[in-house]
C-alpha cells in the first residue's frame, strides 16, 4: 500500500467509517451494497477505508440502501461535499514543500481529541521552538533546500495553534533522557527549547514525561504518534527512513506500547524538574 493509500483526509476517514456502520447495522453485504449503489464491491470497500474520495451520487445511493434517516443523511452528504475543500497547509504542498503524507498528519491533528507521541531522538514538532526546528531540519537525513527548511518551520509554529485553540487537544509526550541532553543548534536554542517544553507542560491539556536512562531498556525504540478522535477511533502515524507511513492494523499494539512507556516514565512533576535542570546545563 502507498503512502497516501494509508493517509486519508479526516473526512474521507469519518465518512467512512460511518457509512461502514450503517451497512452493517442495515445488514447488508459488500455486494448488495455495491449493486445498490452501481459500483464495484471493492470501491464501496475503498470508501469505507477512506482511501477513495466518494462521488455525492454514490453516497446517495448507499445512504438510500442503507435506509438512513433524513438527518443521518444531511450530515454524511454534507461531509462529502467537504472533502474536497482546501486547509492553510495547501499552499505548503505546492511545489512539495511538505510531503503528502506531511499534509495529511497536519489534518489529522487539527481534528483530533487527543495525540500522544514517543520521541527517543528530537524533541516533538509540536514542542519545537522555531529556532530547534532550523537546527534539526538543517542537519536532519533529508538534504532541504533552504526555502524548504523554511517553509517546514513554518509549518511547524502553524501547527502548533492548535495548542492555543479554545478546545486544544490532550497531549501527551513521553521522551528519552536523549531527547533533552543531546545539543540542537547550540547551547543557547537547545536551552530555550528545553524552557520552553517546561512551560508547555504546566498548560493543564499538555502532559510531558521523561524516560531517565537509569531505567534502562523500555518498551520504546523508533518514534510514533497516535492520534484519537472522539467516538472514531485511533490513526497510528510513523516518521521512517523509508517514508512516513499509517498503518492500519496495529493501533492495539501502539497504545499499550505508550502506556507502558509512560509508566516506566518519570511523573509529570518529576520530568519537568528534570527538564528545566537539563536546560541550565546549556550555558
């Protein structure tokens, strides 16, 4: 599967998976649906995992079959005439400035109730302060160009509003002891970027823990990040040198591997009292 079979937009996502329910609920198999609707089995399969953007027409169809009630049906259709529209980071992926799988993270987290995130290297994009984020996308393992690192930067102080909305999302970050002892751009960014993780963390949606390396081997190794969206479920989200990527199936096995890093973690308090210690050691 490409990359962006396995990024959809969060509304191709949500009307998915709420197409999928009233199939179910209405009984109906792939098949029924598909010959109700004019289509292949497979493409209604496609829809339902948000990795085909949906014709209003077909939609119709299915919500007809499925015997959807009228505001049901307003809802879902609404959603798909949404799905085409554009958000600020579209101008971003002209010219691949960000990278689709990129864009698609950005939506994700502009929708979400809740991202948690494993680091064990950097301090996470929505942690970074402008000055770290030039520092590691300049020495990073991709060669930018200087417009493309500072369009990432960009990117970075937008995405991170989300922190400053009326209804932020919970965020939960836990990091290796590596994270806040390795030097970024010098001694002066990499302080402020430490002070600046700490006064996050007091934030009451903002839940910041350090795995200290007297605790030895942990369940965490590589970076992931999960993104939870009220009453539709989880997307799992992996930086790889390969490419960014969301894998389907595994979401059970990225939470509990969360979980328990958080409790070999130390306590919010604890980490935070690390962190601004850490930060005046950079002097």
């Amino acid at each position: 599967m490409s990359a962006m079979a396995a990024a959809p937009t969060v509304r191709r996502r949500r009307l998915g998976m709420a197409l999928r329910r009233l199939r179910d609920n209405a009984e109906m198999t792939l098949e029924q649906a598909s010959e109700a609707a004019g289509v292949s089995g497979s493409h209604v399969s496609r829809i339902e995992r948000a990795q085909v953007a949906a014709g209003v027409k077909v939609i119709k169809a299915l919500l007809d079959a499925y015997g959807a009630d009228e505001q049901t049906s307003a809802e879902l259709l609404e959603i798909a005439g949404e799905a085409g529209r554009r958000g600020w980071w579209h101008r971003y992926s002209r010219g691949n400035l960000i990278p689709p799988e990129y864009a698609a993270l950005i939506q994700f987290e502009a929708a979400a109730s809740e991202i948690r995130t494993f680091e064990p290297m950097i301090i996470p994009g929505l942690l970074q302060t402008s000055a770290y984020a030039q520092a590691r996308l300049t020495s990073g393992p991709a060669r930018l160009t200087a417009d493309r690192i500072e369009a990432r930067v960009q990117v970075r102080a937008e995405r991170q509003r989300i922190l400053d909305r009326d209804d932020p999302p919970v965020v939960s970050v836990a990091i290796d002891e590596a994270v806040i002892r390795r030097k970024v751009g010098g001694a002066d960014v990499m302080r402020q970027q430490l002070l600046h993780v700490a006064a996050l963390a007091e934030r009451p949606n903002v839940d910041v823990q350090v795995v200290p390396f007297s605790e030895g081997a942990y369940a965490g190794t590589s970076p992931f990040v999960i993104l939870s969206f009220e009453g539709e479920g989880d997307v799992i989200y992996l930086e790889t040198m390969a490419g960014n990527i969301y894998p389907e199936s595994e979401t059970a096995y990225y939470r509990d591997t969360f979980t328990r890093i958080q409790q070999d973690a130390l306590s919010k308090d604890r980490s935070v009292d690390l962190i601004r210690k850490a930060a005046e050691e950079f002097k």
